[in-house]
C-alpha cells in the first residue's frame, strides 16, 4: 500500500538491498529487502506497520510510505506497492531499481497494529480494498502464525479479478489455515455469480455479509459469528473506511475495536461529530514548528486547528487529516482544545498534553502549541 506523505515527519533512513522484485497484476508489484545483521533491531516491526522509501524521480527525490506485508516472524521487509497512474513517481521507484541495487529505507513506523494473545480464542475480521490488502496481509500471516485458537475472515474488494494482489499468498493461506481463515472477494466492475459478491464493501455490503456469512456459529448455537467479532481491521480509500467504520459501530463493535489504515489523504471526519461546541472568536495561536516560532488569529473555531493553519498557508506536517496517521502530533503548552476522536493518540499520550491538531477545536481565545516536541 502506498501511502505519499510528503509532508509527514519522517524517521531514520538505512540502505537496504533490493532482493525480490516481482509483478503481481497490471499495475501492482511486490518488493522484498533484505536486512543486514547490523540493523536487526532497527528494522524490527509490529504487523501492520509501513515504512518510508526515499528514491529519485522526475529530477527530483520523493519519499512516499508503504505498508509491509510481510509478518514480523519473516525478518524481511516486503511491500507491496502500485502504480496508479503514468505520472506517478512509483513507475520510476519500479522501473529504475533492480535485484542488488540499494534503496534507502526508513526505519518501520505506524500504529495500524494489534496486542497479540495468543492464548485467546478470538475472532477477528478484515476489510481491504485494492492495494490495501498489504497491512492487512501482513496482520492476517502474523495472527494465524502466532495466535492457534483465532479464526479469520477477510473480505477483499476490487474492480475486476484480473486485479487483485497477492492473490496466490492469499489463497495459498486459505489452503493452509482452512479450519481458521476464509478469505472472500468482491468486485465492483465484473459480474459474479452470486450477487453477494458483486459491488462495493460499503455499509449495505456488511449487512449482507452479517446475514449471509457471519451468521450461525458452529462454535456457539445461542449466537452468531458477527456476535462473537473481537476485532476489525479496515484498509482502504477514505469513503470506503467511513462506511463500514460506522457500520460495524452501529452493528454493535465498540470503536476501540475498529482498526483502519488510509493509503491516501481524506479530509472529513471518520466518525460524524456528535457534540455542539461554543463559538470562539478571533483566537490567538502561538506554536513551535521546525524550530521556527509562529503567531496566527483564527477567525472563529468552526474549522479544525490545522485544517485553519494549512488554510493560512503555514507548512504543516499532514496526511489524513482525519485522527489517523499522526503526522500532526503536537503538545498543547497553553489554552484549552476539545480533543476529537483518533485512532493514533493513547488515553496516556492524551493525558500527558498531547493532541492531533486535525481532531482539535479550540474552545479558549488562546493557544500555544509545540509540533516539535514530539
């Protein structure tokens, strides 16, 4: 999955040997990188986790993000990664890189991840479109490899079936694991034979999927399999997470248990907004941004805090703007936020002063923030 975040705080950089290159569908291809034994520990991960590839293109030097879809027990650095258009900067990451070449590499990153317990008997459930499979993967390999009593359910979208990734991995596990793991596809563009299968996972979708997948439990006669759900995880486009977030919420999964990955920006809110907040006026704003110290005055606290200073023109840090990615991590130093609901910040990073400037109204006539204590 490829996630372009040039404008996001990036981590250490090493370079890694490019030790598989292979393509996967039309415009989808897999990249595997060796660790040397000197930066073991720097490059050990979480499932779920991506990493940053910085490399040269179009005269000049990108470094987008991408999600590993190799587990940690694998001890290798495995992408996937897709070109989405002729202009994209991936055709030359692609294109100019071959088998034995260097490549820089971040350090891993990200919190798109799961507290493993491998005692539990759990049930846990996926939803991925297109190239959003790849965190997904990499969770779904670690889960089955460490966890024996959790059984598994993916449910993977796409256009056509000429386009989906990994899909020899996929079913390859399925064979594997088939008394723990089902994997089911949908298409969007293709006709299917059963009509369950043919559309978007949306909302509508997960519904049929509850009646019609998830419904009686071989293990639990007095319930359903949707019932017994412990975990979702969700990677895909924006629309598509806020559908079956608020579905599988409004089908009784608490939100802690909902788990999502952008692979793009997205402005509005994951979740709607469920609280009215007093009208404050003509703000001031002091904050601390790559060692520069900035003062601002926002008009009222009807938009976002860095939603307003990307609107002013200010060089923010950014990526989904929706409480997802942490990009905009800061420390409030004085003032007073309404902290929104994120899928990034812990209730102790919380405690300790921290906030998403994406998920934060302003409720005082003054703030100070600090981007660089993080």
């Amino acid at each position: 999955m490829e996630k372009r975040l040039p404008k996001a705080k990036q981590g250490e950089f090493h370079r890694l040997k490019l030790a598989k290159k292979q393509q996967l569908t039309k415009n989808t291809f897999a990249m595997e990188f060796e660790i040397p034994e000197a930066l073991k520990l720097n490059y050990k991960f979480e499932a779920g986790q991506y990493v940053t590839i910085k490399y040269p293109s179009k005269g000049g030097v990108f470094q987008n993000d991408f999600s590993m879809t190799s587990a940690p027990y694998e001890e290798k650095i495995a992408l996937g990664i897709k070109i989405n258009n002729e202009e994209s900067s991936t055709k030359d990451l692609i294109n100019d890189f071959e088998v034995g070449d260097e490549v820089e590499i971040s350090e891993p990153k990200g919190r798109f991840t799961l507290v493993s317990k491998p005692h539990e008997f759990r049930t846990i459930i996926g939803f991925a479109g297109g190239i959003g499979i790849t965190p997904l993967l990499s969770h779904f390999k670690n889960i089955l490899h460490k966890e024996p009593r959790t059984r598994l359910f993916m449910f993977y979208g796409n256009r056509k079936s000429e386009e989906i990734a990994f899909k020899n991995e996929l079913d390859s596990l399925a064979k594997k694991y088939a008394d723990r793991l089902q994997i089911f596809y949908f298409f969007s563009q293709e006709p299917t034979s059963d009509n369950l299968f043919h559309g978007r996972l949306d909302e509508r979708k997960l519904k049929l999927i509850i009646n019609q997948i998830l419904h009686l439990d071989d293990t639990d006669e007095e319930s359903t399999i949707w019932d017994a759900v412990d975990e979702v995880l969700i990677c895909g486009k924006g629309e598509m997470i806020k559908s079956l977030a608020n579905a599988c919420y409004n089908n009784g999964i608490p939100k802690k248990n909902i788990h999502f990955e952008l692979f793009e920006e997205y402005n509005e809110d994951i979740y709607p907004v469920e609280k009215d907040f007093p009208l404050v006026e003509n703000i001031e704003v002091d904050f601390k941004l790559f060692n520069k110290n900035y003062s601002t005055t926002l008009k009222n606290n009807e938009v976002k805090l860095l939603q307003q200073l990307l609107i002013q023109g200010f060089p923010m840090h950014y990526s989904c703007k929706s409480g997802i990615c942490g990009s905009c991590e800061c420390v409030l130093e004085e003032g007073e936020v309404e902290l929104l609901e994120n899928e990034y910040l812990t209730e102790k990073e919380e405690a300790s002063g921290k906030i998403l400037a994406c998920m934060s109204v302003v409720l005082s006539k003054k703030i100070k923030v600090n981007f660089d204590l993080v």
